[in-house]
C-alpha cells in the first residue's frame, strides 16, 4: 500500500456544486495533512492544512480529517472554472520535515 | 511564491552537458527541498537539507545528481552529464509545510 494515495481523476464538477477530493493514508505517515492546489504550467500551491480530527473550514474550503477510518478529504463549495486544476495531497512523515505526496487529482468544473 | 526565486526558468540543452539549477530561499526559512516532478512519476524528492546540511539523499537518481547549500539561503542542483530522461520540471522548495518556487523546465534533447 502507498503510504498516501488519491484517485488521479480526472473529476468533472458542474458550476456551483460541491467538488470533493479524497485521501487515504497509511500508519507510517504522521499526523499532519495538507492540500496543494496545481494549475497546469505552475507550481503546487499550499491551499489547507489539517492536524486535528474533524472540519476545518476557510472560505470555501473544508478540510476533514478521519483518524480512524485513515482518510482526509477536501470539500470545495460553490465550485467555479477557476478551481480547475490538480490537487495534491500530502502528509507528513514523523521525525523530520518531508512530506508524503499522493499522485493527485484533476478537477475539472464545468460552466 | 515570490519568496523561493529559481533560476533558469527554462532550460534547454543537449545530451552530455552539465546543467546547474539555482535556488534562493526566503530568509530565516531553514529546510529546503528539491523535487522533480513529470507525468508519469508526479512529483519526487530528489533531496532536502536542514540548517544547509543535507539531511535525506536518497531521492538523488544516481550519482549524475548533486546538490549543494553552501549558505543558509542558497542552493543549487546540479546533473552532469545530463540525460534525456533528466528532462522535468524541478522545483524547489522551503520550510514546513513547504512553499514551492516556481520552477524550473528542463529539457535534454
């Protein structure tokens, strides 16, 4: 099992809609998660981070963190065009100050 | 982010040359990392250093890569010979969680 791993889409949204992204780990990544957003051409972008069990919310972003079930998800709202890009997720590994990657998800929101 | 600046942008050259990539961190940001990032492999950890020493290599491909920080804001990569399959975008980044520069495209024809 890949210690973190994402469907890589692609996902197709309409306009308006809630787009949500998922993420499962393994036991040999630490507790500490977090959502970069890559536009094509451009560099990923640190969008949310999450450590504690439950919601985290800012503006139209939700990260939720399940501890048990081993999943973070991330909950875009009121989706538009320019949500369109790949989103990655990662986690970090204990000790030190690496990250885990997932492949990423292509998110494509259609007007 | 306007605080990791890389250098070239772009980068094209030919089989057997050497190609060194450059990277300056924003100040008082003490880890920094460089990936590579394609298609079919996303994105790698090629290594990253810590209070410019360097922690985790294990990413490098082969002995053709190394990277050096000789100051706590400074840092460059370096492929020689370079191959056709080096060709990627390579990215470095700082702190924790990590701020990416905008990268470098690497082409070897």
């Amino acid at each position: 099992q890949k210690e973190v791993e994402q469907n890589s889409g692609p996902l197709s949204v309409p306009e308006g809609a809630i787009a949500s992204l998922n993420c499962t780990y393994s036991d040999r990544v630490s507790q500490s998660f977090f959502w970069y957003r890559q536009y094509s051409g451009k560099s990923p972008e640190l969008i949310m981070s999450i450590y504690s069990n439950g919601d985290k919310e800012d503006g139209r972003f939700t990260a939720q963190l399940n501890k048990a079930s081993q999943y973070v998800s991330l909950l875009i709202r009121d989706s538009q065009p320019s949500d369109s890009a790949t989103y990655l997720c990662a986690a970090g590994r204990d000790s030190n100050y690496q990250l885990i990657w997932g492949a990423g998800t292509k998110l494509i929101i259609k007007p | 982010d306007a605080g990791v600046i890389q250098s070239p942008r772009h980068e094209v050259t030919e089989m057997g040359q050497e190609v060194t990539l450059r990277c300056k961190l924003i100040s008082g940001h003490n880890s920094l990392f460089w990936y590579r990032q394609t298609m079919m492999r996303g994105l790698e950890l090629l290594i990253y250093f810590n209070n410019n020493v360097p922690i985790d290599d294990s990413g490098m491909p082969e002995d053709r890569f190394s990277a050096k920080m000789p100051n706590a804001s400074f840092s460059t990569l370096k492929i020689q010979p370079s191959e056709p399959r080096d060709s990627a975008v390579y990215f470095c980044a700082s702190s924790f969680p990590q701020y990416f520069g905008p990268g470098t495209r690497l082409t070897v024809l």
